[in-house]
C-alpha cells in the first residue's frame, strides 16, 4: 500500500492497493451503500479515521477527503504506511470528538430562518439521538458552544450571527457545521471538550 497527499486537493490522501490489497479492498466494499456506509481505520483498538465509500467497491485506487484538522492528512499517512514502526500520538478527546463530526450523518436538515442558537440546539438534540456508537449515555452527542464577541464600551465590535436557511440530506456533522458557518459568518472550531 501507498498512501500520499493528494496534491489537487488540501486535505486528502490517494490510497494506492497492490493487487491483495485490491483483491481485499473489492471483498469488503462490493456490499456496502455508497455514500452511506463507511470504512473505520483503527490503529491499537482506536479509529483514527472513517470516511464515507463514496464509490463502491473500492478498488487499487482511492481518495479519502476531509482532513480538515493541522497535521491530519500527514498523522493519517504516517499511521497507514507504518502503523508499528512509527508512533502516533492521538489527542483522544479532540479526536474522539472528531471521529463522531464524522460518524454522526443526520438524515434531514431543513432549518428556514433560524438564529444560530436555534440551530445549535437542533445539532445537540440529533447528535445525541443518532450517536449510537456511544454506549455511555452520559456521552452521546456534542457540546456545542457558541463563543461571541462583546461589544467595546462604545457598543461596537459585537457580531451578530446572519440567519440560517438550510436544506440537506445525509450530511455528516462536521459538513453540516460548516454549512452552517458559510451561512451565518460563524466559525467553528473544535477542541477537547466541545465543538
């Protein structure tokens, strides 16, 4: 196997099988749903990545997108090329978090000019509903907070978040989020403990 940065697009790796691999690769996605179903990458009982199969079967050639977090696309590469020879160090918090923005695809988003407080709320109620991974139920969903700036003694410099009209299907957390941003001229990071 070879994996590299995928140089037409930031934050993607290409995937190149030899033909085990391939052969391997067909087996285990022929059955799968495109654009459902995913394939979870774990290294020492951990996954460090679960892309959609946007194609299937996947075949000696493939792309995984949306590394969005510094430093992903080469941790991602390191691990797939040298999984025993080369340590990896993994915030598991951040990375926990980051594994569910990816996991959890709400099936139905059709919010019609709301403030972004009310779509956060919306977030938090669907993660925690479809975070079924989670066995602990203490942890299912996101923490979701929304930081704004405050207004200086003269008032100014506060921001206020634009509405939001948005309609999307099978989207996975971490899209959504940033759909959301575009609209409201929010950002959205993400840290050990929330999003």
């Amino acid at each position: 196997m070879l994996a590299t940065p995928y140089p037409q697009q930031p934050g993607a790796i290409v995937i190149k099988l030899n033909k085990a691999g391939t052969d391997k690769m067909i087996a285990w996605t022929k059955d799968m749903a495109s654009q459902k179903d995913r394939i979870a990458m774990v290294l020492d009982g951990v996954v460090i990545n679960a892309p959609v199969v946007y194609k299937v079967p996947l075949r000696d050639n493939f792309i995984i997108e949306e590394l969005c977090e510094p430093g992903e696309v080469n941790c991602l590469i390191a691990a797939l090329m040298n999984p025993y020879e080369m340590p990896v160090v993994i915030d598991d918090k951040k990375t926990a978090i980051m594994n569910k923005l990816r996991s959890i695809v709400i099936p139905r988003i059709d919010l019609e000019d709301v403030s972004l407080e009310e779509a956060v709320h919306f977030f938090r109620l669907r993660a925690a509903e479809l975070d079924i991974k989670e066995l602990d139920p203490t942890l299912k969903g996101i923490n979701i907070v929304i930081r704004q700036t405050r207004p200086g003694v003269d008032g100014k410099g506060g921001h206020e978040f634009g509405r939001i009209n948005l309609k999307l299907e099978n989207i996975p957390l971490a899209k959504a989020f940033a759909a959301v941003a575009e609209h409201t001229g929010a950002v959205f990071t993400v840290d050990d403990f929330a999003v």
